[in-house]
C-alpha cells in the first residue's frame, strides 16, 4: 500500500484543521461561558446573579468539553 504525496499531504492538512477547529470552538465556547455579552469585559461589574450564571455556563462547557472527548475516544 503506497500513499502517493497528495494523499499524505492531505491526511497532514485535515489533522492540522482539525486541530484548528477544535481550539476555536474552544475558545469560543470559553468566551461565551465568560459572558460572552460583553458584560464583565466592558468594565461593568456583574450582578450576583450574572456571576453565578456565568459559573454555571462554565461547568456546562466543562461537561460539553468532557462529553466530546470521551465521544472522540469512542470512535
């Protein structure tokens, strides 16, 4: 079996895209659990409750994060 050099340049390329996408949707999954809204980054403080809503988004994320990786290991 010979993988001729566009084949192994492509297997590089998706691996390196995967990659990519995974370390965006990452961050942006922790923008969005951070409040993503702008509220904190703005130099407004947050409520009680928008601080406890943002902890809550943050563990959601945690467990997203968590589930997808034990779905890629399933594969």
């Amino acid at each position: 079996m010979s993988m001729d050099l566009a084949q192994l340049l492509q297997r590089i390329v998706n691996m390196v895209l995967r990659r990519l996408l995974r370390i965006g949707v990452n961050k942006g999954m922790e923008g969005l659990a951070r409040g993503g809204s702008g509220g904190a980054q703005k130099g407004n403080t947050l409520t009680p409750a928008e601080r406890q809503a943002a902890a809550r988004a943050r563990q959601a994320v945690k467990r997203a994060r968590q589930a997808a990786q034990i779905t890629r290991r399933m594969r």
